[in-house]
C-alpha cells in the first residue's frame, strides 16, 4: 500500500461511523453507548496489554526515548500556550480549547507501530513500542487538566478515575515488575483491544459535526498545524541534538507527525467537553496525517 493510502482505512471507519449514525437505526443514543465502552474498556485493555507486552530497554535507547518525551512534551507546552492568546479568550473558545489541546499532542499508536512494521520491521516495532509505553501517561494526564480545569473538576481526582491513565500506569508497574499474564488471559485481553481502534473511530465519525470548527477555525487551526508542523520540526531538532543514528532518528520523526489518537474524542465527550469539536479536529487530523506523514518522512530522506 502506498504511504499516502496507510491511514485511508481510518478515514474510511470514521466516515462509516457518520453514514451509519445518520442513516441508519445505529443513531445517537447506540454510538452514545458505544463511546462508554471504548472508554471504560475497550481502550483502557488496549494500553494495558500493549504496554505489558513492550520491553522497556532503557540501555541502548536513552537517546531515543529522551527526545521521545521531549516532542510530547513540547506539543503540550504549544498547545497549553494558545489558551493564554488574547483572541481566545470568550468563554466559548476556553471550552474548544479544553476539549481539542489534547489533539496537539495525543497520537495514535495503532498507525504508530503499523508504520514502524512497514519501515523498520521488527526493531522498528520495538522502538515504537517504547515511545508508546513511555508517552502515552504523559499525553493522557496532560489530556485530563484542561479539560478537569475547564469543567470545575478537581484534577486529583480525574486523575485518580480515568481509565486510560489507570491502565496505562498499570501496565507500566506490571512491566517494570516483570509480571506475564498467562497466555489465555493475555490472548484474550489483545482480542479485546483489538475492537477499540475500529470502534472508536466509527464514534468519532457518529459525533462529528463539521460545523463546530466553523465556530472556531483559527483555534482548529493552530492545534492541528502544532500536531502536523511543529512536533515534527521539534523531533527533527532533536534527532540533531542527541545525534540520533539514522533509523532512530526515523522512528522520532514518523512518531511526532502521526494523526492524533481517537480517543481525544471519546475522553473528550465522556469528561462533558466539546465533542463534535474533537471529532472535527480527529477527522481533519487523519485526512492531513494522509499527506504529512509520508512528506515528512521524504524530507529526512534528503536531509
């Protein structure tokens, strides 16, 4: 499959998602449903069963997951920024705002690890992997304070509650602890995961309301060129600076321009944000990380 068609198969679910809710008996009130289980379960399994599985070998990929970390974090630095910008500052752009910064940031790990197979094999897979393990607590509890902070939630206890950061966390402590699930168990944990990509993009395709970013498209338009412009030209940066050998310096590069993750949407929803706001700025995310993924990847080729 040619690089720009990769992420085709995502757009086409989210679309599938939009026709069935609107033009079939799958309406609101079934996707409604389905969002609180690919936020309660389906992705929480997801994160725990594909962090236990990672290896986390810090040795000879310190380099990597530093500036691994450093993208993200720079994404979350950006996209908390624009809140303080004059022109955003009517309470109706504040709840766009606490509802889609976690867009600049978020990425989706399906695609990341589906990309690293097709460019690196296995190895490939292996340093996605730990960027995976490392960043997504990291992305999910800065996801959780805007939104916390905007909706008058005590963040503490957000935190405390949300199922995506509960897992991942466990994951985490189970994989430093080298503890294996029995293989029953463990088979039976990735074939449940295996539904929260599909799933959760149908339900941002059966939220989506094109006309929520027509409310705000200046705010829609500096997240999303944070998540396709500014974190790729930051992991270039640092691919430099910590002198990254070539298929490393790859691997940071196709992590920081991948589309954001679908569950923005779903926490987004489930935490009383702006729902149709997300799913504009996830569509439009995946239609852009169609182009920018392989552009990006050309530019390091003739760097």
């Amino acid at each position: 499959m040619p690089d720009v068609l990769l992420l085709l198969p995502d757009f086409l679910l989210i679309l599938c998602g939009f026709v069935l809710c609107r033009y079939s008996a799958l309406n609101r009130p079934v996707w409604e449903a389905a969002e609180r289980l690919v936020y309660y379960l389906l992705f929480p399994v997801l994160l725990f069963n594909s962090i236990v599985r990672t290896p986390l070998h810090l040795g000879s990929t310190a380099e990597l997951a530093i500036g691994g970390l450093a993208t993200v974090l720079a994404g979350v630095a950006f996209a908390y920024a624009l809140r303080g910008l004059p022109w955003w500052r009517s309470e109706s752009l504040r709840e766009m705002h606490a509802s889609g910064a976690q867009v600049a940031f978020r990425f989706s790990s399906f695609i990341a690890l589906a990309v690293a197979e097709r460019l690196l094999g296995a190895q490939g897979v292996a340093w996605v992997a730990l960027l995976i393990a490392l960043c997504v607590p990291v992305c999910n509890i800065a996801a959780v304070w805007p939104l916390a902070r905007h909706g008058g939630h005590g963040y503490w206890r957000e935190l405390a509650r949300n199922p995506l950061i509960l897992s991942t966390v466990a994951g985490l402590l189970a994989n430093l602890l080298g503890l294996r699930l029995p293989e029953p168990a463990a088979l039976t944990l990735h074939r449940i995961g295996l539904a929260a990509l599909p799933l959760g993009l149908m339900a941002v395709g059966a939220g989506l309301r094109f006309g929520a970013l027509k409310q705000a498209p200046g705010l829609a338009c500096a997240i999303l060129s944070i998540r396709h412009l500014m974190l790729p030209l930051v992991a270039l940066i640092m691919a430099e600076a910590l002198k990254l050998q070539a298929e490393q310096g790859a691997m940071l590069l196709m992590f920081a321009a991948l589309p954001t993750a679908s569950s923005a949407y779903v926490l987004a929803v489930r935490m009383g944000g702006n729902g149709p706001f997300v799913a504009g700025l996830v569509t439009l995310s995946t239609l852009l990380g169609m182009l920018s993924l392989p552009l990006w990847l050309m530019v390091l080729k003739h760097l």
